[in-house]
C-alpha cells in the first residue's frame, strides 16, 4: 500500500519526512467475511443491533495482524432499502455506535426506513481494539495554566506534551503508523464490502466530513449519497485548520458574552458585552491563583466554556455558573459546569489518544517549538481565548514519534452530487471550509445556515436544514445550483439563541443529544 516508517521512540531518531497518503493500489483484499449481527438495543433506540469485523492492521497485506472495529446498526423497514448509510460523528476519535441510532430516530421515519443506517467505532477508537489509550488521566485536574506567562509554565506544559507522545510512542509502537484517515477509509471501504454493498451513502459531521471526503476520493464510484455537515477546509488539515479554529472561538465566546450581556437581568453581569468579557478573563485570573473547589482553574474554565462555542444550548447553564461565581462566590456551579462539559474520563482518554494519534500522523506538523511559541503568542494577541489552550492541546504533534504522510487532494469530479451543510458562525470548522469544499467537490451543493453559530447543524431542531437533508436522502433531490449569494445554493435561517431557563436546570433537547454524541475538538 505505502511505505511504513517505524516508530522511533527516541525523539532524536523521530522521522520527519513524509510518504504518500493517496498510495499505489493495495494488495488484493481478503474475502469479505460476513457480519453477525446481534441485538444491543437501549431504552432510546430498541432497534439498534450490534457486530464486530476484522479488517487489517495494515491493509497492504490483507492477511496480516488484524484488529477489530466495532459496528451498530438500524435496519430498514420499508420494503425497499436504498442501502447502507454509514454515519460518523467526527473527531477523530468519536465514537459512532450511538449515532447510528440517533440518526435513524431523527431522520423522518419514512427516510430512515429505507436505509440501514451504520455506525462503528473507527480503528482505535472505543469498543474497537485495539483501543488507544496513551496516558490515562492527562486532563486531571488542576493543570498548569495554559498561557504560558513564565518560562516555569512553558516548561511544564511542554513536558506534559512531549511526555505524551513518547508514552504513545511506548505503548503502540506497532499500531501508531496505521492510525490515520486513510486507513480508516480503507477501514469505510472493508465495511462496504462485509455489508454487500456495491456502494454506500455516507452522513459525516466536524472530521466525519474531511472522512467521507477522503473515502470518495479514493472509491469515488462506490459513494451513492455524500452529506457532509459542518466541514473541515480539506486545504488546511491539520496545523492551519486549528489556527483557524482559534479566531472563530475567539468570536464565538464573544458571542456568548454578548448574550450574557443582553440578559444582565438574569446573570447580572453588566449589559456592555466588553466589561461581561472582562469580568470573565477577571475569573480565569483569579481561578488560576485559586481553582474553584479544589478544581477548576484556568485551565479547566476554558475546558468549560469551549463547548459553548460548539453549541449554543449550554450557554445558560455557563451563564449560571458564571454569575453564581462573580455575583455570590459560589464555587458549586463552576465545577459543575466543568464535569458536565470540560472533564475528560476514560472514553475521553480514549478519544484524546486517537485525535492526537490521527492528526498527527496525517500530515506533517512543526517540529520547531520556537515556531509553535511565536505563532500562538501572536494569535493571542488578537485572539486570547483559546488559542494557547488549543495549541498545548495539539503540541504532541511536535513530537510525535512517527512518519507522517501528505494531505489529501480531495478535489473530485468523479462523485455524485452531495449536500453540503454549514453555519457561517461555525468556531470549530469555520464557513470559508464549507465554501473551498464546496469547490472541490465538482456537482455540490452547499446549504447555509445564515448567522448560525453551533457546529453540528442538521437534525438539531432547524426544519429547513432538515428538509434539505430528508430530501436529498429520500429521492436524491437538491436545491438549484447558484441559487443564493456567497457562494451558496441554499439559505437557511439560523435556529434562535436560548433563552435563559426559568429554573436552575437546563432543559433537554434533541440539539443537546446530538451535541453530547458528537463530542468536542472534533
């Protein structure tokens, strides 16, 4: 298929060359083995069905070491079926069993009965083994700050990210140089096969859609259907696309204080957006001197509050949790806040070891840290508030102990016309990606959620998206090309910001749902 570099623990040894990630062709598959499918239905969704398949470690020797993915799914029920539909929530490193169910109870029931709609774990990932774990309990808390003001912090925010991926290095040498997108297309292209599908429908949120991108450049006539929400700019993976993110949550968390502001009657917090802002970097500072209860500083705040840039349903409950601190000097609510939407447990370990593993491996980062230290020092002078977070968050990547391989061109002509999706406000995947992948994917269309600011934008509660995406699933149907401004086909209004909650609980929602299955950093 390609070829391999060994994984070399010893930093001074790490290779950084790169190897082509678009390779010769394979060797011959193996006979695709049949799926077992046994019932594993919950509370929620009684139909979901559960199987495991084997597919190579390396899929240059198909009859080599394997590994198992885990698979889900919710068989059609109308007499005809259009076919699998697989579906992944991004990441990398999510998990996509759950969403398997939730997609096929979201979706209108007369489309998703005509599909058998897939989830799996994607290789290293949860119930698939082997599954990555490279340093349980990273992110407990309190960590050192993550702006690094004194060359004491610098250092032991460096240490905790060269440490990292030499435990990597460690424990998975054999894996590591086979985690990467391109092998869990190959992964994508080994499920078509098991299920007998001459092609595939494809549903892809955050970096499931740089992952359907991917597979349909390499088996471009095997996609029957491409949806594709809230895109990565396959030009930027992965340096550039996460300096983008830094200015997009930067505006996005002004968003929120605008909002805070807007409601000073129930968070009395003030009603000019910049003295909320202010206040808020005035917690972070004191938070970093003394985390709330024993565990939240500054760190952990911005864990926090970077889901709120991903979906906007957890604005009242962060609101909350900020005044009660500001206002009343109540640390309860903090910490709650940070359980419910920054703590990372096992499942996140997990989901953390596999990000890193994929992104770093993919494509060739910077391995001179004085370049990572003047480039994110100059973000934050512009954009503060994630962008130190973000890059310690990513800094393994300076030190990853593989080789890396060439992004992908995923420019195609080959492809059906696919449904594209975004919100202009997007943090974690900014709008001009859903515009340069609307470009590439020659016969696109691109669906735009005018003002909209969540990321993970359909079967969220916004009817016309929805009936853009029920539609084109259905019957195939799309909107005219080039029939609105700014390059896109179709204009959505955005769904209306929350209201702040009559109680101290947050109600539930089906937005809420999704946004807990598609996780964050994804």
């Amino acid at each position: 298929m390609r070829t391999r570099a060994a994984v070399l623990c010893a930093a001074a040894a790490m290779v950084a060359g790169s190897v082509t990630a678009a390779p010769a062709q394979a060797a011959p598959a193996a006979p695709a083995p049949e799926l077992t499918w046994k019932d594993c239905g919950t509370d929620d969704h009684p139909s979901l069905q559960c199987a495991s398949l084997k597919v190579p470690l390396d899929h240059a020797r198909p009859t080599g070491r394997q590994i198992t993915l885990a698979l889900s799914r919710v068989p059609h029920t109308a007499p005809t079926s259009q076919g699998p539909l697989l579906v992944n929530p991004g990441g990398p490193g999510g998990s996509g069993l759950k969403l398997a169910g939730y997609v096929a109870s979201a979706l209108p029931k007369s489309v998703a009965a005509q599909y058998d709609v897939i989830g799996f774990d994607p290789r290293g990932v949860g119930k698939s083994t082997p599954a990555l774990d490279c340093s349980a309990g990273r992110f407990t808390p309190v960590r050192p700050d993550t702006v690094p003001a004194t060359a004491a912090l610098e250092r032991a925010n460096l240490e905790r990210a060269r440490s990292f991926a030499a435990a990597c290095g460690r424990k998975y040498a054999d894996v590591l140089p086979y985690i990467d997108t391109v092998d869990a297309v190959r992964d994508m292209d080994a499920i078509r096969r098991a299920l007998g599908a001459p092609r595939i429908n494809y549903f892809g949120y955050s970096y499931g859609t740089y992952l359907g991108a991917v597979y349909a450049k390499l088996y471009p006539e095997r996609v029957r259907r491409l949806v594709l929400d809230s895109i990565v700019d396959p030009t930027g993976v992965w340096h550039e696309d996460n300096i983008g993110q830094d200015y997009a949550f930067d505006a996005r968390h002004r968003a929120l204080m605008a909002w805070i502001a807007r409601h000073d009657g129930t968070y009395r917090l003030g009603k000019d957006p910049a003295k909320v802002e202010a206040a808020w970097y005035a917690m972070r500072a004191a938070l970093a001197k003394k985390p709330a209860g024993g565990k939240v500083g500054a760190a952990e705040l911005e864990d926090a509050f970077i889901p709120g840039g991903y979906y906007n349903g957890y604005w009242p409950h962060l609101a909350a949790a900020f005044s009660a601190w500001v206002n009343e000097g109540r640390s309860e609510p903090l910490v709650k806040a940070y359980q419910d939407y920054g703590a990372v447990d096992g499942p996140g370990d997990n989901g953390y070891s596999v990000y890193a593993a994929v992104q770093c491996r993919d494509v060739s980062w910077p391995r001179d840290w004085n370049r990572w230290r003047t480039e994110t020092w100059g973000v934050y002078a512009k954009a503060p508030f994630m962008a130190w977070n973000n890059a310690w968050y990513n800094a393994p990547c300076a030190f990853w102990p593989t080789g890396t391989l060439r992004p992908v061109d995923v420019a195609n002509t080959k492809l059906p016309p696919a449904l594209l999706l975004q919100a202009t406000g997007d943090a974690a995947t900014p709008y001009a990606g859903g515009v340069t992948a609307h470009r590439l994917l020659a016969g696109s269309r691109l669906v735009v959620e005018e003002g909209g600011g969540n990321h993970g934008i359909s079967l969220s509660g916004n009817t016309c998206l929805d009936r853009y995406l029920a539609d084109y699933l259905s019957t195939g149907r799309l909107p005219r090309r080039g029939g609105a401004a700014g390059g896109a086909d179709a204009v959505c209004e955005r769904s209306p910001d929350p209201e702040p909650p009559t109680s101290k609980a947050v109600p539930g929602s089906r937005g809420a749902e999704l946004h807990r299955l598609l996780g964050f950093r994804g």
